[in-house]
C-alpha cells in the first residue's frame, strides 16, 4: 500500500490509498502514527470496515480505553463507544437552539478533558448516518497555540485553567448559551444518567504535546471554569474572565476547524491531546449510527484540583 496525504481545508489530511483490509506492515503502522502526529486528523473515506477491523486498527496508535460512562458502550466489543441518534435515549439529548429542537448537539470540547488525563486520541466510523446533518467539527489547538501573539503566548505559561464537570450546559461559563433552553429530560444532575460525578480538574494554559512536542492551546469551552488564582500573575478576577472569553472566541475561529460530513465507510483518527471535536447533532428523528474506540492516555496532562 502506497499511502497518499491530501491535507484538509484548513487543518488535518484525507489518507488515501489505504485499505483496511489489507494486512498491514510494520512501516505503514509507523508510517500511519507519524501521520498522525503531524495533522492531528486524519480522515479515511470508502473503508470496508467491521467492529472488529475497527478495533485492531485502533491498535495500531496504542491500547484502548473503555469509557468510563459505561451506559453506551457496546455489550459485544467493550472496546466500542457506540454515538446513537434517533432512539429512545434521544429525549435526554434534545435542546432548543433558537427555537429548534436539535439531538446531541455537543459543544468543543476534549474527551475526559473533566478527569484530569484524557484519552491520546479516538477513532470515529461512520456506520448509519443522514445526509446533511449531524456533522462532527475538529479543531487544531497546535494550530490555534501558533497564532497568539507573543506576549499572550509568555502569559499563557504562567497559567493553569480548571475544567469543571457538569450535566447542565446553562452551569458552563464559557459555552454560546444565547437561544439556548434545555430540554424537558434534559439530565440535572450525573446521576439522573447513570454517570458519576468528577472533581475539578487542573491543565496548563498551554499543553506541550508528550510525542510530539508541539505547544498545544489548553482552552476549550465546554467545561471551562475559571484561571487558578489570576492575581499571582497580576490578573484581577475580570481579567482572567475576559483572557478566557477572548481565547475561546480564539478557537472558535474557522480557520482551526475541519467539519466532516459523514459517508457510510469514513472513519476519522484524532489526537485528543492536541485536537477538540464538537457535534451539530441532528434533527429529531434522524437516525445516525457512529462506532468509537478510544486509545489510552498514558500520560497525565492535567490533574484533579485537591486545594486552591
Ligand atoms: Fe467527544
């Protein structure tokens, strides 16, 4: 196999040539990994792939991780995450945004960024999915790192950020709340889903990358709370407030996106130490199907804040 790399518009690349069924050799895993680490995403389109297929190419960017919200994994591959739209479980997920019900819309985020060591990365594969809805957007925080100004960039090392986990998204302080209402079985509280509930957790400001070394942004709005005692950078409280506000809207910025509009047989691979994803979510109704696994984060990026 002779890999082709197109890079996407603005940031990570479409591998073609590839073929997952076909074995695969000690150079082209390496040749994949390096790939990976270089963009960040990558996208591969018209694979015939099954779960089990799905799960050993994960394998070739590390071991896996079962999620710890076990309610959707899936009971014959542990090792799948499975995204389901248009069941029963869509209530819970249902929100309006500007007076239109939307399910699973999901905010930038990082996954287990709320544990204080999140996943190396995930891979997506698109199993049933509509036409012209439920888009997954990624965006490159390496990227984004590179385009601050130098004094925001010195500054940025001087600070850590708190992520605080919560199920209400109106309780986030840093997400776009306007024409938002939470659905009628929008969840309260974890247990409301099963889940558990977890601790503040601490990151720096700017994460330097464990492989590749590259200076990643540490800010992603779901889930941002506030900057660790600003005043000892000389930072009043409304200072750390709007540094955060202004490094949100810096993320936001389209240059740093890839949305994917899935095609059954695309599978997308990302660093979650470097990249954040979000969910446009679909219409109620629609029924989309997308299979994850997740390769284990071997390295603590953050920590769980014990004292302040
Ligand atoms: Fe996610």
């Amino acid at each position: 196999m002779s890999l082709k790399i197109t890079p996407l518009e603005n940031v990570g690349a479409e591998v073609s040539g590839f073929d997952i069924n076909q074995p695969m050799t000690e150079a082209l895993k390496k040749e994949l990994q390096a790939r990976w680490y270089e963009y960040g995403i990558l996208l591969f389109r018209n694979q015939d792939i099954t779960a089990e297929k799905q799960i050993e190419f994960s394998r070739v960017f590390g071991p896996l991780e079962m999620h710890p919200l076990k309610a959707t994994t899936s009971e014959a591959y542990p090792e799948l995450f499975v995204l389901e739209n248009g069941g029963e479980k869509d209530r819970f997920f249902t929100a309006s945004y500007n007076g239109e019900e939307i399910v699973g819309r999901l905010d930038w985020h990082i996954d287990l960024h709320y544990t204080g060591r999140p996943n190396h990365g995930a891979l997506l594969r698109a199993v049933v999915v509509p036409e012209n809805d439920g888009l997954t957007g990624f965006g490159d925080l390496a990227k984004a790192y590179d385009a601050l100004d130098e004094d925001t960039r010195a500054l940025l090392e001087k600070i850590e950020v708190v992520y605080s986990f919560c199920m209400q998204r109106r309780h986030m302080r840093y997400v776009d709340l306007e024409g938002y209402q939470p659905g009628p079985h929008s969840p309260r509280k974890p247990s409301d889903m099963n889940f558990p509930d977890f601790p503040d957790s601490v990151y720096p400001a700017v994460i330097t990358h464990p492989v590749s070394g590259r200076k990643v942004l540490g800010i992603v709005e779901q889930f941002l709370n506030r900057v660790v005692t600003p005043q000892q950078v000389g930072l009043s409280n409304d200072e750390a407030i709007e540094l955060l506000q202004m490094l949100v809207e810096h993320t936001r910025k389209p240059e740093f996106h890839y949305f994917h509009q899935w095609t059954e047989g695309d599978m997308i691979l990302w660093d979650n130490w470097r990249a954040m994803h979000c969910a446009t979510g679909t219409r109620p109704g629609v029924r989309r199907l997308i299979n994850r696994t997740t390769i284990k984060g071997d390295v603590t990026l953050g920590r769980v804040l014990t004292s302040e």
